[in-house]
C-alpha cells in the first residue's frame, strides 16, 4: 500500500482551489496512521495536521525530513 496520497497537483487544476495556493503547489496526505499533510511551495516545505486550514513553515531538520521521506520518495516514483 502506498505511503503518500498526493491530493493536489495544482498545475493541472490550479482554477478549482483557494487563490492562496500556487499553481506549482503539491499537497500530499500522510497515509496510514499519519495524521498530518504536506505542501511542496517552490523551495519551501509546510505541514499541517489534517482537517485544519493553516500551514506551517518548515525548517531545519523537519524540513529535511519532510523533503527526503515524503517529497524524495514521489519524486523517486
């Protein structure tokens, strides 16, 4: 079973979510047990647990935790 479900690629479909995410936005869902969901904005990494609306920045080694184990491993797909 898959560990990551990418729940927004907003290139595509940019013109059906809030003006607040960019069109080079990657939302992606923790599977499983994991109860938090990660953006992908340009250069920068956010996270929020999931059923609430506000992001938070990244930095230091959860950024690079977040870049490796989730981002690392779709880009790796």
């Amino acid at each position: 079973m898959n560990k990551f479900i990418i729940t927004k690629f907003t290139s595509f479909v940019g013109s059906i979510y809030s003006v607040n995410e960019s069109q080079s936005d990657i939302i992606v869902q923790g599977g499983g047990s994991d109860l938090w969901e990660y953006k992908k904005s340009g250069d920068s990494y956010f996270t929020r647990k999931k059923g609430t609306e506000d992001w938070i920045e990244t930095s230091g080694s959860v950024r690079k935790s977040i870049k490796d184990r989730v981002f690392g491993e779709i880009s790796s797909k």
